[in-house]
C-alpha cells in the first residue's frame, strides 16, 4: 500500500482543527496559489480562492471575504505563509458556522468558536443556563452563597473563573463523574489551586463525551464567554439526553417495529432519537410534515402545537392552530407547556427565531416529563430481552470517549455501529499515525454501496498489520458485520500503540527507544519506591490494587501536595475501595491526565485500563521533566526524584503516611472531606494531553488478543502477530 508523510504545522493547537485529509488539500490549494503567485502569497490573493472552497462558494461573495480578513488587522499586500492560510481558512468557517444560525455538532460548534471572530452572545441562551445553574445548585453548600446568579450581568463569568461551577454542573449532568474531595474550594484560591480546578474541569468534560479540543485553562481563567457557553451548553445538554436510551427508557421500543430496527435506534445520537420520538407522536396527531431539526422545521410553532395536543389534550387550545401569527402562536404554546410544567429554557422569540439549543432543551424538558410512550410489558420485556455486556458495554464507553477526544471530524455516537463503514477507522489512524491512511483509495459516508465499506475496512486491517497489530485472519468485512469482539480487539490495539508511540516521542525520539508495558511497570514501582514507599506491584493484574493505595503513592510521588491523605482510606471493605477509586480517578484528572476510566475498573483490576491510568500518570511526569532527564529513577530509595517539578526536590518535606503505613484501627471509618492543600507546582495544561492517554481499555490481555481472533476462525489455529 503507498504512503506518505503527513502533513505536520508547528502549533500543536492549529494541528487539532484539521484531519490530514483537510491539511492535504489545503496545503495542495496554498502551494497551487504561490506557484502562481512567483512564490510569494499575499492576503489579498485568498478571497478568490476561498470564495470556490465548499460550504464559502454559496455563502460569501469575494467583497465579504475580503472584509472579513481585513477584521484581523492585516493588510491585503502582507505575505502570508501556510498557518496563516489555515488561520484565515478557520476564521471564514467560523463565521460561515455563525451565519447558519448553530452547527451540527458540539466539536464544529467549538471549533468556530475558538478562532479569532468578534463573537457575539445570544443572551436568550445565557439566560436560560443561568436559570438550569439556579435550579440545580441553588442548594449547593459551596455554591448557595453565590447563587442565584443574574443573567442581566456577568455573575456567571465571574463565578465560573475559579473552576467549582462548572465542576459542580458536571456532577450534576453525569453524577459521581468528579469525586468533590478533589475539588479545590477554598473561598480564595491561589493560581495553582484555580488551575486544578480547570484542569479537573476539562479532563472531567471530556469523560462524560463533551468535545473540549479548543478550550483549555486559560480560556476558563480569562472566563471567555464564548466558551464558557459552549462548554455549559454541552453539558446542560448531556444532562437533559442523558435518559434518551433503552436501558434508561425501555419504552422507547415502541418508536420501532422489529428487532432489526431496534438494533439501528440503539446506534442513534440522543438528538436523533428525540427527533424520532416527537416524529413519532406527530405522525400519531395527524402532523404531515416530518421534522428534521429543532431551529428552521420549529420557527413556524405547528409541530409544537400538534406534539403537545397529543401529549396533553386536556389542555388542548383551538386558537394556537388558528392564529396566523408565529409569535402568537409561540405564547399559546408556551401557555400549553406551563399547565403541563413544562415552560423551560426557552421564549415565545426563541421559538420564532429557531434558536437550536434552546428548542433541543425545551423538547427534552416535555419529553422527561411526559413522554407519552405506552408501559405495555411486552414491548418493555423485548426491550430488555437486548444483550446488555457491562464489560463490553463499559469497553464501548471507553473508546467512544477516546476517540470523540482526538479531535476527528466524524463524531461517535455508537462504536460498534459507526465504525462499520471503515471511515471512521480511518480517520483515526490518520490521526494517531499521520500518513499512513491512502485517501485516494478511500470512500467518505454516505456510502451505499456495501463494497465500498468492505474496501475501507480492509485498508485498515492492513494499516493495522502495518503497524503490527495481532490481526490474524482478520477481515475488512468482520468490521463491517460488526463483530464486536474483533472491532474492541483492534481499538485497544491502537490505543495501546498511540499510549506508547506518545511516550516514546516525548523522551526517547532522539534514542528511537521503544516503549514496552514493562517499561511502565518498571518506571511506576522506582517511581514510588524513591519517595520512600513501600508499596509495590508485580503486574497490571496485582490484587493489590484493588485497594487504590498504589496509585495514590503514585499520584504524590509525582507530586506530594496533590494528593489529600486525610481523605484516603485503608481500602479494606468494599465501600472504602469505590472511596479511593473514584478519588484517585478525579485526582489523576486534576493532576492532567486524560482519562476515562471508571472506578469499577481499578477495584476489579481491569488490567489494560490499569496500564493505561499509570501510562497517563507517566506522560505527564515525563512533561515535567528537564529534556536529557532519565525517566527511570534509580532504584535506591535515597536517590533523589528528577523527574518533576522543584516541589520534589530532596528538601521537599516529607509526605504523610499512606494508608498502608499506618496502624490498622478496628474502627477506623473514612476520615471527613477536606479540601486540599495548595499546590505550588502548576497543573499541566490539559490541553496538552487532549490526544493522549486517554485510559479506559479493553479488557482484553495483548496475549489474548491474538487467540481471541483465531478462536474466532476455528479453521485456523495459528495465534502468531502477522507482520
């Protein structure tokens, strides 16, 4: 298969918003552009060439181009070189997104919003966050003397600048997501501590599916409104659709016919399945018009009006059809939804103007308080009847996150059922081993013809075997059945080589070292030992670390003051285990690491998303080290520790007793929470580790990764990695 280099440009950042597949052709337009122009490209040379871009040709004429380029304060003679092409392509985009009144999904809706537009704040949609913060913190120890916050001024943004409210809405969308010893909520917080914050924040956004590729700590701490609303809007929106799925609300069997079609709504993004759903009683009210979106297909308030004469007719209104005027209508229908209490997050002007966030809440609110869907037990029994894996289940979760993470175009709402095409597979091998996809041999969804997907799928076993993955008698069309044990085998695998490839480039580029799982074990054991500890694993499979203490020696060795041992437990009992785990979990993101892990994961010793957890632990380590550093220490307890920050320099005074240091006490009970000590070492951005290690792995061993796919080949027994 041919390959070729990928193209790299020097900001990190400016590398996230593009897939190779976008940088080749824009590379191969600005080289095209500079050979014409006798090697010299200025900005008033783009507006002819971005006005024939797709998505910019039926949006803007050259004149507004130019304008908008001229916002940026250059002059239209300034030469230009390819990042500033790129820059200039992503401002256009951003407001190209900003004139369609919204975007498709939340990575492009933050992806135009971190360019450099003058972005504008649609108050309406403030407004209405404000409200959902008030309602659901309002009693909140720490929050109720700040809240309720006034939408009229900037309360929110000033509230938001020290990280615990954004924190504390996690917890609400997704509970037990952030475990609130980990938070830092001192009435004033130093740098460090406000930096934690953030980092826990946006590591912990990211863990329950939020796209936070463009913001990073900085933009919470300067508290850029923007920003702060998308992320507060995705995840307002992750709360509201959370219960938008069969295991949640099995009566949304009833929106199918068979198991086939059962299949294809378990793979559906929760927006869709709300569309389906209000599709579903509309077409029962005798509603014609089927609806695609919640902005233009609502404007007008019909669909509204008709869905909430069939959810509630008792309150049913004949003047909300008759009035010819939208706004009218829009009150009659917000008249409808208060008898029904669901008068929430939007206006009559909302409705009008086909504001898409705010419809997507209101129709969420109706559907979380009168569904409409029937209880017949048999439907729900077929409903339940679907395999329900909690390992595969919990493996899916794991990859969706890591890879909706890396910054991809496609977004994932279903692993199994989106990877079957091959496209998506692709995408993030290009992103994880830049050049090694062949585009040109490539087809991008829609694909209709079942060959097509077959051809993607193959090219990427073979890529997967190119970088000698176990793939033995594996098959482009086993993807496309979508076997899901073949589809987790392969996604750890690739995981498992972006963990080691990113620790290998950060220390040993230069050495061409290969990183191996021994060198991690390796490194967590002297790492821990240096600091005078005692505890000690034998494997990613040791019982021991059920108990969640090594990980915790781990966390201070790499730097004391983050870990909070007033908190700790002994990890006895079964209760004191889930305590650390979740505090380890929340403290590993605090600390900058990447990770999706859940605490059943460590108490039952998951091995691979234990590899992954101290491998995320080691990255960011190594970040802080000096560039010749070794990033083993040397096994003698008395040497001292050079792989951080001054905080662990030999004069460091000395950390308390781990739990498993200290006397056992037969009544011993989990000491009260108490916020953590400040740390003077600042937190590693999080955007640094947005691609990284990002945890949660199959629980599948690399050694049975390859007996795993022959047993699903019995004519072949061979168990060997093909090369």
């Amino acid at each position: 298969m041919s390959t070729f280099a990928g193209v790299i440009v020097s900001d990190p950042w400016l590398q996230t918003q593009f897939t190779q597949v976008e940088l080749r052709s824009l590379q191969s337009k600005f080289i095209s552009l500079r050979r014409i122009r006798g090697g010299k490209v200025t900005v008033g040379d783009l507006p002819p060439v971005l006005t024939k871009l797709k998505g910019f040709n039926e949006q803007f004429k050259e004149e507004e181009i130019a304008r908008i380029l001229g916002e940026s304060g250059s002059g239209m003679a300034d030469e230009i070189d390819f990042e500033a092409f790129l820059r200039a392509y992503l401002n256009l985009q951003a407001r190209a997104t900003a004139n369609q009144g919204g975007s498709k999904t939340a990575s492009t809706f933050l992806k135009a919003t971190s360019t450099s537009l003058l972005h504008t704040i649609i108050e309406s949609e403030k407004a209405s966050y404000v409200a959902h913060i008030n309602s659901y913190l309002g009693e909140d120890p720490f929050l109720q003397k700040y809240l309720p916050l006034d939408a009229a001024t900037n309360d929110l943004f000033n509230l938001v600048k020290d990280g615990v409210l954004l924190c504390k809405l996690i917890n609400v969308a997704v509970p037990g997501t952030i475990d609130e010893r980990a938070i830092n909520t001192k009435r004033v917080l130093n740098p460090w501590e406000r930096n934690e914050n953030h980092t826990l924040c946006l590591n912990s956004a990211k863990a329950i599916g939020c796209t936070v590729v463009n913001i990073g700590e900085q933009d919470l701490i300067e508290s850029r409104p923007h920003l702060v609303l998308g992320l507060i809007s995705q995840i307002i929106k992750i709360q509201l659709l959370a219960d938008l799925n069969l295991k949640k609300t099995p009566q949304l069997v009833e929106l199918v016919d068979d198991s086939k079609d059962v299949e294809e709504l378990m793979g559906l993004a929760p927006e869709k399945v709300l569309l389906k759903w209000m599709n579903f009683h509309l077409k029962k009210a005798g509603f014609k018009r089927p609806i695609t979106n919640f902005s233009a297909d609502v404007k007008d308030g019909e669909a509204y009006a008709y869905l909430l004469n069939v959810l509630a007719p008792e309150h049913c209104n004949p003047a909300t059809l008759d009035t010819k005027d939208p706004t009218e209508r829009a009150k009659l229908i917000l008249e409808h939804a208060e008898k029904m209490k669901c008068k929430k997050y939007i206006t009559p002007k909302d409705i009008v103007e086909g504001s898409p966030n705010l419809n997507l809440a209101f129709v969420a609110h109706i559907f979380h308080h009168r569904n409409g869907l029937s209880v017949n037990n048999n439907s729900i029994s077929f409903a339940e009847m679907m395999p329900d894996d909690v390992q595969v289940s919990r493996e899916e979760r794991c990859f969706r996150l890591w890879i909706n993470s890396l910054g991809i175009v496609t977004y994932i709402n279903n692993v199994f059922e989106d990877v079957r095409n091959g496209w998506v597979l692709l995408e993030v091998l290009d992103k994880v081993s830049p050049g090694s996809v062949y585009w040109k041999q490539a087809s991008k969804p829609p694909i209709k013809m079942p060959f097509r997907k077959v051809e993607n799928c193959n090219q990427v076993v073979r890529i997967g075997k190119q970088l000698r993955f176990s793939l033995v008698n594996v098959a482009g069309s086993d993807i496309v059945q979508g076997n899901k044990k073949l589809i987790l085998a392969f996604l750890w695998q690739l995981m498992r080589f972006n963990m080691l490839q990113l620790l290998k480039n950060l220390r040993f580029h230069s050495r061409g070292k290969e990183m191996t799982d021994a060198d991690i074990l390796n490194w967590a054991n002297t790492k821990v030992k240096s600091t005078g500890r005692t505890s000690r694993i034998e494997s990613f499979k040791d019982k021991s670390l059920s108990n969640g203490i090594f990980f915790l020696d781990l966390l201070s060795a790499v730097e004391p003051r983050i870990v909070n041992w007033n908190v700790v437990t002994k990890g006895e009992s079964d209760e004191e285990k889930k305590l650390n785990s979740t505090y380890i979990i929340s403290v590993a993101r605090k600390l900058g690491c990447s990770i999706f892990l859940l605490p059943e994961d460590i108490i039952e010793v998951n091995q691979k998303m234990i590899l992954t957890l101290i491998a995320s632990i080691m990255y960011w380590s190594l970040q802080q080290q000096p560039a010749d550093a070794s990033p083993f220490p040397a096994e003698s307890p008395a040497t001292p520790d050079v792989s951080s920050s001054p905080a662990e320099a030999p004069t460091t005074p000395e950390a308390p007793p781990s739990p498993a240091e200290m006397p056992a006490s037969p009544d011993a009970s989990p000491s009260p929470v108490e916020t953590p000590e400040a740390s003077p070492t600042p937190s590693v951005n999080g955007e640094d580790v947005v691609s990284t290690i990002s945890d949660d792995v199959s629980n599948l061993t690399i050694e049975d990764i390859a007996s795993d796919i022959a047993s699903l080949h019995p004519d072949n027994g061979v168990t060997h990695v093909e090369e």
